[in-house]
C-alpha cells in the first residue's frame, strides 16, 4: 500500500501492520486506521474512537465500548464518562489484582458442572491520573468475572 508503513512486530515474529478497528455490535466495521506492525495496541484511540463515538450519538445511537487491556487508560475512562459511554475494558494483569481476585482463578472442587458456573466480584482500583509526580488519583468502580466450561459428556 502506497505512503503506509509495515514493521516488525516481535509477538508475531513478522513483518505486518497494526490496524485499529472501530465496529459495531452487528459487526459492521465503522472506522479504520492502518498502522505500522510495531505500535502500540492503543494508539492512536483518541483521533479514531472518540470522533466516531461522538458520530454514533450524533446519530441517536447507544454507544457501548468493549477492550482488551491496552486500552485501560485513565485518561480513556474519563473521555468515556464524559460522553456517557457504558465501558467494559480488561484490566493488565498485576500483583494487587491478582490478590483481589485469586478466588475467582481458581477451578470450583468436585466434578465439573454441567451448567457454566460464572461468578463476579466487584471491586475498586485505583489509577494515577495526570503526570506521573504532580498527577491525582481516582477510583474506579470494577468488577471481574469468570466461567467455568461446562463438562463434556
């Protein structure tokens, strides 16, 4: 493709692009950005995400935003709850969210269901906003879930 770059990316060992995708729950691509290999997962979200978020609203749609772990950015909450949007974003994997969690990573005892068993935990974290030394913190409210496979017969 003309004018764009691909790079290497180490995860997968290749030379390829990074796109950043924009659907909706029909699965009808909104919005696009063809990025370089080595990006991160999250950049460029804001001159992609919030100007479509504003379109769909715009439209009179309801906005519901779903991501993986490189998108749990403070900055990024805010910008969400700014404009009313519901969010469910995975949290990176860390020591205290781990000990918050370590009930829920563990298998239930005895045979397993034939039902999926799900269970949550609500529960707050808590991010520095702003610069790193004259930055604010907040709380965010969080919940983390898990399901059980169900037996196979």
């Amino acid at each position: 493709m003309a004018g764009r770059s691909n790079a290497y990316n180490g995860h997968f060992e290749s030379t390829c692009y990074h796109p950043l995708l924009v659907f909706n729950r029909e699965g009808d691509c909104l919005a696009a950005k063809l990025r370089p290999g080595n990006v991160h997962s999250a950049e460029g979200r804001e001159e992609l995400l919030l100007p479509e978020i504003e379109r769909q609203q715009r439209l009179g749609k309801e906005v519901v935003f779903r991501a993986d772990a490189a998108f749990a950015k403070p900055e990024l909450y805010e910008a969400l709850e700014e404009r009313e949007v519901k969010y469910a974003i995975r949290l990176p994997t860390n020591d205290n969210l781990q000990r918050n969690i370590m009930e829920l990573l563990t298998r239930p005892v005895g045979r397993p269901s034939h039902k999926p068993v799900v269970r949550f935990k609500r529960f707050s974290i808590r991010q520095r906003v702003g610069s790193r030394c004259g930055g604010w913190s907040r709380r965010w409210s969080s919940i983390a879930g898990n399901c059980s496979p169900v037996a196979s017969s």
